[in-house]
C-alpha cells in the first residue's frame, strides 16, 4: 500500500501539476546507409524537456548543496545497437536537443528499431532509459510509380467525411484504417525539408515559430496533412476526407503544435526541375514534392533563406503537363512520430530510475447495478501501480503490461454526503507507483446524473479480493476476464440508476 500522507500529496501535486515530460519526436522510416557511407536521419530525432518539472527539479536539487552542473539533466541517444555507442546530447541549459548523426548501417539487419535515450542528471543520478516509438528501415526512396497494392495500403472500414479545424485536430489514430509504412494517410504527421543541391548543410525545415512559417536550419515542425475535397473552399473549418494522399489532390497543412494553417494546397510530384501536373500515384515517404497555392497563377510554396514565399513556377513551353519550379519549392516529404512520457515525484526524490513510463491509450468501462469498473489499456504496466481517480485511490488490479483493472471509486469519495451522482462530476486519472512517483495521463472520468441512491452492492470488492492472491502470476493475471461473469461494455461514465452507466456516448474525454 501506498503511505497514508501520499492523499495529501495527490491534492498538492493537482494543484500545480509540475510535471516533467520527455518529448522524443522522429521521422516513421529511416534510411540505411552502405558500405562506409553515412546518411544520417532526416529530420534528425529531437528531445524535448517540457513541463515547469524540469525547473523545480534543478532549483531543489541546488538547494540541497548540488553544484548548477550537478543539477542539469544530461541525453544520451542511440539506436539500441550494440555496435553503435550512444551519443551525448547537447542540451545545455535549453529545453530541446537534436541528434544530427545518427545513422543505421548495412551490416545491421534489423528491419524495424526503436531509438533509446538515456537520461541523468549531472550527479549521475539516474533518470531512465526512454523508447521512441518504431522506426522501419527503408533501403532507399521508390523511384517506381506506387500502386496502393505493392505498397500493402488496405483501407478497412472509411468513415464518412469528418469535421475539422485548423485550431482543433485530432490524431489519426481514430481513422478506420490500417497505415502503411510507405503510403501517407490523410490525418497523419508529416515533417517537409529542404535541401538544395544535395547538401547535408543546407537542409531547411518546415517550422512555425512566433506566429509565422519559416525554414528552420534547427527545428522541424510536425504538420498534420488533410485530404480535401477538390471542391472545398477556403476557410479555418474545413471537411476533411480519409484515404491514402494522392499526387493531384487538394491538402491542408496543419501544425501539430499551434494549429497554424497553410491555404489549400494541391501536392504536386518532382520530377528534376518540374513538377508533374498529371501524376496521380500515392506520395511515398522520401519523395520529392512541391505545393501549388490552389486558385493562384502558378504559385507554389517556397523557401529563400529562412522566409517562406510564394514562387511563381513559369509554364514549360515544351511539355504542357509540367511547370518548372526552382530549387526552393522542392520539398522532402516524409511521416513523423512522437513518444510522450510524463513523471513526477510526488514523494520527493526515488533511488531508482522513474521508467519504465506507463502510458495510457484508451479507457473502458465495465459494470452493471453498482458494480462499475474501468480497465486501463496502454503500454509499460507494472504491478506496483495504483490508478487513482483524483485524489482518491481506487482498488487495482495489475492483469498484464498493457492492462490494468480498477473499481470505480464512489461518488461519496468526492462528494461528502452523496449517496448518488447528482449532477456532473470530471476527475483526472492518474496512475502512481508505490514509492510516489506519479504519472498523468490525458485522460479524465465523469461521473454522469442518476435519478436516485442505488442500492449497496460489495461485488467488485469481492472481484478484486478473489484476484488479489494471484495478480502477480502471469498466468492467473493476463486475463482474468472469465471471472467478471456478469460485467457488460459501458460506455464511459458512471450514472443511470438501472445498469450504473451513463446510456449516451463516452463521457471519458481526452484532453491533449
């Protein structure tokens, strides 16, 4: 069990949220090298220290007698390959670093890896071992004209058209389609580059900063592309489509970061100095691209220097079906990652390292009468985690690493004196590890209106007691479904007199 104090120390830590999060952002593939060559990632994985965490963790630390030195947190990043050592990067006081010479070569047979990123303070005090999310290794850009078959893109199940907004977008993942590492979804992130005449140092990045475009030589920006109907105007709301981006078709770029929004673009292929007008294959990771501003006289996204512009292409007097465009309006396209882990120390300082990082993807809950409970589905779960709904504890039951189980708390627990939900109750859930390290997730639970008390039912204390001998065993643990006999799908909140939950759509709303 956890301290008797660590209540108090929940209701602190809500009341800040002095979270520390490691952001690592990296591109989907990665390009392998041969012989002694090295072609190093591009754009190169950066590392990201957010949250007022970072700051409060320096400052105390040098208020217990560590040296400025001592207390700065420190980066090492690698392939997680054994033939590769790690490298340190240079953070230096400033909240982002980038690894430029990473690179994966031949003799390495791996076709997918992660990237690892080791971190520590300047005492050598261990923070943890961090994982980005997948990376497949591609042998070199395709030069043939795709077909969605060769490049394994199976839609499955399109939805109808959604609803976006430049301001307010959400990740892909809700899309009804298995990615293709190859192909680029609608809805997905993707990172644009610049690189003229082939040179390594001359290689500019799509980036938004201070409410404007520009063309970083130091940071990459993750744009959310949208596939547009042909007949969309412009404007902040916009229809978006699913399906697998098409040369010829009308895109937005959103960023991921700001919701900052280019026009209406229609995404042309390279060929040499010209862009296609006829192509109409998929966009493929690593091709070459260019932006034609829809509705305008031939104007195509460009970079000079640091700004971005507008570039008029002139028309090709030989072949009617291309345009030529310089050097500046040719863009690298290739689909981006980002893995996020969030910690806090909500005991004060631990010995040990604060990974591995639990991370929660969905919640669903199960119940009927008053038995309501809600399993946790996500990645890195240990047994020694605890999910807490606000400042209250919730009895858990560990089932494997990528489930956790737990009793919806009574609404009393928030509430002094309710004996039933009366109106609208949200908490944040969070999960905590037996020596107080605390870990946010983006999601909350909302306890939704019942007409009346329910009657006292002590079925989930039984549940949870019948597991309790067992839940470390991995055979007993990973799936102790069987035993919840009578607990049905809910829908995502706890109320309605009859079944416990809430009869509408998921009241569990993730806010990112």
């Amino acid at each position: 069990m956890f301290p008797h104090h660590s209540r108090e120390a929940m209701r602190n830590y809500l009341k800040g949220k002095d979270d520390q999060t490691v952001l690592i952002l990296h591109a989907k593939v990665a390009q392998k090298s041969y012989g002694n060559e090295k072609r190093f990632f591009c754009p190169p994985p950066c590392v990201y220290l957010m949250g007022s965490g970072w700051k409060k963790k320096v400052e105390s630390m040098e208020k217990e007698g560590c040296t400025e030195q001592e207390a700065q947190p420190c980066a090492f990043i690698g392939i997680g390959s054994s033939e590769q050592e790690m490298q340190q990067l240079n953070l230096e006081g400033k909240h982002f670093c980038t690894a430029k010479t990473l690179y994966i070569s031949d003799s390495d047979k791996r076709k997918h890896f992660m990237l690892s990123v080791k971190m520590l303070y300047g005492n050598s005090a261990n923070i943890g071992v961090f994982l980005s999310k997948r990376i497949k290794v591609i042998s070199k850009p395709s030069k043939k004209k795709q077909s969605l078959k060769n490049a394994d893109c199976e839609l499955q199940d399109v939805s109808p058209h959604k609803q976006a907004h430049a301001k307010m977008l959400s990740p892909s993942h809700s899309l009804g389609f298995s990615f293709s590492p190859v192909c680029i979804a609608s809805g997905t992130k993707v990172a644009l580059f610049n690189r003229l005449r082939s040179q390594t140092v001359s290689t500019r990045y799509l980036h938004v900063e201070g409410g404007n475009f520009l063309a970083s030589s130091q940071q990459w920006g993750a744009f959310y592309i949208h596939l547009l109907d042909d007949e969309e105007s412009e404007g902040e709301e916009f229809a978006v489509r699913d399906g697998y981006i098409h040369y010829g078709q009308t895109v937005k770029l959103v960023c991921s970061v700001t919701g900052m929004a280019l026009p209406r673009l229609v995404i042309r292929k390279v060929d040499k100095q010209t862009a296609s007008l006829d192509a109409d294959d998929p966009v493929s990771q690593l091709h070459k691209c260019c932006f034609y501003l829809k509705d305008t006289d031939r104007m195509y996204l460009c970079l000079s220097q640091e700004r971005i512009i507008q570039f008029q292409a002139p028309a090709c007097s030989k072949e009617t079906n291309k345009e030529i465009i310089n050097d500046g309006a040719s863009w690298t396209i290739i689909s981006t990652d980002k893995a996020e882990y969030t910690f806090y120390e909500g005991m004060g300082p631990v010995p040990t390292p604060v990974t591995p990082v639990p991370v929660v993807e969905s919640l669903q809950l199960n119940g009927g009468g008053d038995v309501a409970m809600l399993e946790l589905t996500g990645q890195n779960f240990t047994p020694n985690l605890r999910v807490w709904f606000g400042d209250v504890e919730a009895d858990t039951m560990y089932r494997c690493g990528e489930s956790v189980l737990c009793v919806v708390p009574d609404i009393s627990a928030f509430r002094e004196g309710w004996r039933w939900v009366r109106q609208p109750v949200q908490v944040p859930v969070t999960l905590v590890r037996n020596d107080g390290i605390i870990y946010a997730t983006a999601l909350t639970f909302t306890y939704t209106p019942e007409p009346g008390p329910r009657p006292h039912c002590s079925a989930a204390g039984a549940i949870l007691r019948s597991h309790s001998t067992s839940s470390s065993s991995p055979a007993s643990s990973s799936s102790p479904s069987s035993s919840l006999g009578g607990l049905a799908d809910g829908h995502g909140a706890y109320g309605s007199s009859d079944s416990g939950m809430s009869s509408g759509a998921s009241n569990m709303s993730v806010l990112s």
